[in-house]
C-alpha cells in the first residue's frame, strides 16, 4: 500500500525553510508516495512570489504547484512540516515530524505557533534539524533525545531539471 505523506510548508520563494522544502518535493517525486502539500501562510505580509522568486525552472515550478492538497476528509500517514513558527501540535497522522533550525541552541515560546513549550512533550513528535548544534536547542526545549534527528541538508543540481 502506498503512503500517503501531507507536507505543510512554503513554496514558490526563496526562504531557506521554502527552499529546503522545494527540493525536497522534487526528491520525493521519486519515491513511492502518494504526496499532498498544504501551504502554510507566509511569516510576513511582504513575502509574495514576485518579490521573493524561489529561481527555479519552469518544469519545477510546474511540478511543485501541482503537487495537491490533501482534502479535510482524508488522513495522511505521514505529516512533515516544515515552517515558521514551529507547528508541533498533534496531527491526526501515524507520524509527525516537523523541521526547524535553532541557530542560537534556543528555543523560545514566540517560536511554537499557537502555544507554549510544555504543551508538547508528544511521543509522536519528531524533529528534523540540519545539524548537530541545532538538535541540542530543540533537546532542551521540546522533545526527548530519540525524538531529535540531523538531516543533513543540501543541492542535487540534477533536480533544478537539468
């Protein structure tokens, strides 16, 4: 049976959540997934698709924007979100796993969306982080050591559609 994986996050501009986001729908293409994308409102009002062009071909961004929703009446498998503030409320997903960055090894309440840090001592919660520095802030403030993982970020030129 197929999975189906609902990312919540950003496309179409050029922050780095946004683009991390974007080439990780484009490697995804290739696995076998049944992908939904939910888009989560942009942190500023300024933030729009003309000022802030994520520069990918015409075919990515073909491909990204057709990538669907996933109705209110289905459930995922899987729930990865990848955003700003921290969603980690529950999701109604066998998995749940949300990325973030702690650059200063902190987390704060003003970066959880929607409530405090100890509304969130979930054993469901897993963390994505790019680096080792970064899950010591996370560690701290939200979640258990297993719960915490480095994936390690980066390009793959092949997958700009070249």
């Amino acid at each position: 049976m197929i999975k189906k994986l609902l990312i919540e996050g950003w496309r179409g501009i050029n922050h780095s959540y946004a683009m991390v986001n974007q080439y990780q729908l484009l490697a995804l293409r290739e696995q076998n997934l049944k992908i939904f994308h939910n888009d989560l409102p942009f942190v500023s009002p300024e933030w729009n698709f003309n000022k802030n062009f994520c520069g990918f071909d015409e075919k990515a961004i073909s491909y990204l924007a057709s990538i669907p929703g996933l109705a209110k009446e289905e459930q995922a498998d899987i729930v990865y979100r990848i955003g700003y503030p921290y969603r980690l409320q529950p999701s109604e997903a066998k998995k749940l796993y949300v990325f973030g960055t702690s650059e200063a090894q902190i987390i704060t309440p003003d970066m959880i969306f929607g409530y405090g840090l100890n509304e969130y001592r979930d054993d469901d919660l897993n963390i994505i982080t790019p680096s080792n520095w970064s899950k010591i802030g996370f560690l701290k403030a939200v979640c258990a050591q297993n719960q915490a993982q480095v994936v390690k970020i980066g390009i793959e030129p092949p997958l700009l559609g070249g």
